[in-house]
C-alpha cells in the first residue's frame, strides 16, 4: 500500500505537482476509496439479496440485527470466550514446542535428521484426515480440540525456526567465537535475535492454521464455541444468526495477526527501516 | 623470547572434486612485544586467513603459533579482533556489543558501564552508546568495533581490513586516529589491509604475502620515528615513506 501510494505520487507529480507533494491527501484518498467499495459492496448485497429465501440467504442489516441479538443475550461473549481460551492455549503450546523442536533441529544434525521427514510429511499433509482417528485417542473435548489446534499450528512454528537458526550469518558466529562467548550466550544473543522475523512468520502461518484448527474441531468434536455456534444456527436455518460468529472469527484472526507483527516489530527495531 | 611466534603454519582448504587448496605454506614470523605488523599483498595471498588462524576462528592444518611462549590451541580473551564488516550484532546497541565481549571474557555486568564509557571515549564515540549499528556510519562502527576489542584489554589486538570498507576520508581520520590509539597504548597489533599507504603510515614492519600459495615474500621495516601521530599530514611527506610506499608498491606489482 505504501509503495503504491508512492507510485501514485510520483505518476500525478508530472501533471500536479502540489497535489503530489502531500501524501496525507493522497492516503486520505485511498481510504475513502476504500471504505467507498464496502459501503457499495453492502449496499448491492442488501438489495439483490431482498427477495430470496429468508432461510438460506441473510442480508447485512438482518446479521447486524442478529449479531446485536447475540451479544445482548451473551450467547456471543461466552462462545469467543470459549472458542479463544482453547485456540489461546493451544497456540502458546503450540508455540513453545515449535520453538523449542527448531531450535533443537537447527543446532544439532542428528535431531534435524531424525525429525525433518516427519515434520516436512505431517505439514504437507492435509491434517483434517487425522481428526477422526485421534478422536478415537483423545476423545471430543477439550483435549481434543487443543490436540487439534497444536497439530495444526505447530509445524509451521518448526520449520521456519528451523530455517532461521540454520541461516545465522557466519560473520555473526565469528563474533561469538572471536570472543570466547559460551554456548548460551551465543544462543541467546546471536542466533535468537538473529531467527527472531523467521519465528515471527512462522507464528503469523500458524495463527490462521491454528483458528482454522479450532472452528474444525468445534465442528467435529463437541459442538461448542463460535463453531458450534455456526453449525447450531445453520442447521436452525437461522442464516443470519450464523453469520455473526463468522465475524468475530475474522475479527479475531485479524486482530491477532496486527498483534503477532506487533509483536514483531517490538523485538525488531534494531533493523533498518 | 617474541611476544607473538608463528613456525612454519600451513593452511590446505579441501576442494570438492579436485587437489586441496593451499592457502597458507610454511609462514614463519615472530612479533615483539609492543610491535605494530601490517600485512599487504595481492588477494588469495591468505593475509587474512593467517590473522583468522592466529585469532583462532580457524585451524591451521600444520605448524604452531605461540604467544609469550605457550601454544596457542584456539580463540583467547588475550586476543582482540576487529572484523572488516557485519562486525557488530545489529540487534545490540553499541554498548551492548561491547558488553558481549565483556559478557563472554565474564566480567561481572556491574562492572560493564564504566569500561563500556571508558573505551567509547577513546575512540571518540562518548555518548552514542545506546545507538545500533544501523544508526552509526561505517566509520563509526568501526570504531564501536574498535572500542569492543580493547574493551577486553588484549595483549594483541588483530585488525582485519578494518577501514577497508570505508571511504576515502573517513579512512584518512581512522588512520590517523589509530596512529594515535596505539602510539599511546604501545599494544602489539596485527592488521590486515590493502592499502600500501596504511601499511607503511602505521607499521613498524610490512609483511609482504604472494598468493597461491600464500606465502611471506618480504618483511620490509618502516623506520619513520615515533610518535608519528603529531606529524600529521606531514608524516606522508617524509622521505623514508615515500621511500617505503615506492618499494612496497613495486613489489607488489611484481606479484600482481
């Protein structure tokens, strides 16, 4: 987007060139456009949606009515809250185990060559196939649902630690060494900060795995939380009922995905803008 | 006895599919205590393998080092190097880089502040302490470089192409600055570079390597009195530089 506006800027500065030198005008614009398309893109869905078949087709302002309805009756707050304390937890384990596994693959050849075929078939691999099955193991509750999550979201965790650590500059290596730092040190301060963005993308692949992982099993396992709250209301035909957990999912998977760069970007500030 | 004794140190690099490659053959040099070597010669001449095998970041394939007398197995706090580049962690402030090494020679961190202020000063950087590299320019974090290496206070400091990757100018400063730095601390260095010029402003001795296979083809001395540092530009004006850097430029013509 920012590169964009530049271009933009550039191309106009030929014609208009005081038009050109405020990039605040030029952003301002883009977002008008921007919300411009949505209030269009609602505003056809609501009146080419107006005749259909109430039970199978909602229209925005019904799901705006319903979705009010459920956060008044609570129905919403306690399924996120559900829904997001399971997610939260699978995703933090899933986390430490990725981190920790990758580290331990990218420092030492004999973990990465025991592992690493495992690891690249089971992320390859379309994992729904395994839910039946680990059902059989874990049961339909909770245990089942963070299961999920953690399968889903762990490999990717894995992987790209594996890469960042492996990729560590020599030169960076070399300080430690020149300098005598222990092995810890040199963990900590040369080859962490160093695969740090490497983790911090593997863990933004992971967070949309992860929410993937947590709707799946709350339709597969028992039926709760915003999942369950998706399932209960279409299979009620209550369409626009169904729709507002739908929101708060890709409310959630954005917001935390603004929190991962976040994140990110609090560790990486050492780097060149 | 020499502070710093190389003996007939040899250096093979296996190449895939085909005879090794002999980097360093048969080098033999001793350093007095206190004595500023400058190494020049063409690429592949295995200059800076040889400082990399002293410093202990490589292994010689034979022959032995030793420092005061004791053999010398691998890297040591009694050594201080200084990178050409990526020689600072990008994500430490530049007294955090100091505060590694100081970290790794394990100096309690209560005592960090005061030689991280310390040092800094002396290479002219009081008060940027808390910059990262990336807000730094190259001759800047030369210095931070600089700094961290004597903030371990080494018997030998090995500097590798230091102002190498620096312009024109900002190297001229170093160079002098450097000149001064160790007119005052009378440390033994090694230092690596390419420029004839810094070799014979600095060095007591130029150690002239031909490559393939690197080995030392002369050991030119540099009588220019010190201190040299209050001469100024007037040092590149004396007779025994102009003398020196003619002589170290046609020899090196010869190896080119």
């Amino acid at each position: 987007m920012q590169r964009s506006a530049q271009a933009s800027a550039v191309s106009k500065s030929a014609g208009e060139p005081e038009a050109a030198s405020d990039p605040n005008r030029q952003r301002r614009r883009e977002r008008l456009l921007q919300i411009g398309t949505l209030v269009l893109l609602l505003a056809v869905w609501e009146f080419a949606a107006r005749d259909a078949n109430k039970l199978l087709v909602a229209v925005p302002s019904d799901i705006a009515v319903a979705t009010w309805e459920l956060l008044l009756n609570g129905e919403l707050l306690s399924a996120t809250l559900d829904s997001m304390s399971t997610f939260v937890l699978g995703f933090v384990i899933a986390s430490i185990i990725g981190i920790v596994v990758g580290f331990a693959m990218g420092t030492n050849r004999t973990v990465e060559v025991i592992l690493d075929p495992y690891i690249n078939a089971l992320y390859a691999m379309p994992l729904v196939a395994l839910i039946p099955i680990l059902m059989l193991w874990v049961g339909i509750g909770f245990l089942a649902k963070i299961t999920i999550i953690i399968l889903f979201a762990v490999f990717p965790v894995i992987i790209n630690t594996v890469t960042g650590v492996k990729n560590v500059d020599r030169h960076y290596l070399d300080i430690g060494k020149a300098f005598m730092a222990s092995r810890f040190m040199v963990y900590r301060q040369i080859i962490a900060p160093y695969a740090l963005p490497y983790v911090a993308s593997g863990l933004r692949i992971a967070l949309g795995r992860g929410i993937i992982a947590m709707i799946v099993a709350e339709f597969l396992t028992s039926i709760s939380g915003l999942g369950g709250l998706i399932i209960n209301y279409t299979n009620a035909f209550e369409t626009a009922k169904a729709f507002a957990p739908v929101l708060v999912v890709a409310l959630l998977a954005n917001a935390l995905t603004v929190l991962v760069q976040k994140v990110e970007e609090r560790f990486g500030r050492w780097r060149r803008r | 006895m020499p502070k710093l004794s190389v003996r007939n140190l040899t250096k093979r690099f296996p190449v895939s599919g085909g005879p090794s490659m002999t980097a360093l053959d048969g080098v033999d040099l001793d350093v007095e205590e206190g004595e500023f070597i400058a190494f020049v010669g063409p690429s592949g001449c295995g200059k800076t393998t040889l400082l990399r095998i002293i410093q202990g970041l490589e292994t010689a394939t034979s022959g032995e080092i030793r420092i005061d007398g004791k053999p010398v197995t691998g890297p040591g706090h009694d050594r201080g190097f200084v990178f050409q580049q990526y020689g600072l962690l990008p994500w430490l402030t530049a007294a955090q880089n100091i505060g590694f090494a100081l970290e790794a020679k394990g100096i309690p961190a209560a005592r960090h502040g005061e030689t991280t202020e310390r040092v800094l000063a002396t290479v002219g950087l009081k008060g940027f302490g808390d910059r990262f590299p990336h807000q730094l320019s190259g001759g800047m974090q030369q210095r931070v470089g600089i700094a961290r290496a004597l903030a371990i206070e080494p018997e030998i400091m090995l500097l590798d192409e230091p102002f190498g990757a620096l312009d024109a100018l900002t190297r001229e400063i170093l160079q002098n600055e450097m000149l001064g730095l160790t007119e005052r601390m009378g440390k033994t260095i090694l230092f690596v570079t390419h420029s004839v010029d810094e070799a014979v402003c600095l060095a007591d001795r130029v150690v002239v390597m031909s490559p393939r296979p690197g080995r030392i083809r002369e050991i030119v001395p540099i009588d220019i009195p010190r201190p040299r540092a209050s001469l100024g530009e007037a040092l590149r004006d004396t007779p025994e530089y102009v003398a020196k850097r003619h002589q170290l430029w046609t020899q090196l013509m010869d190896l080119v």
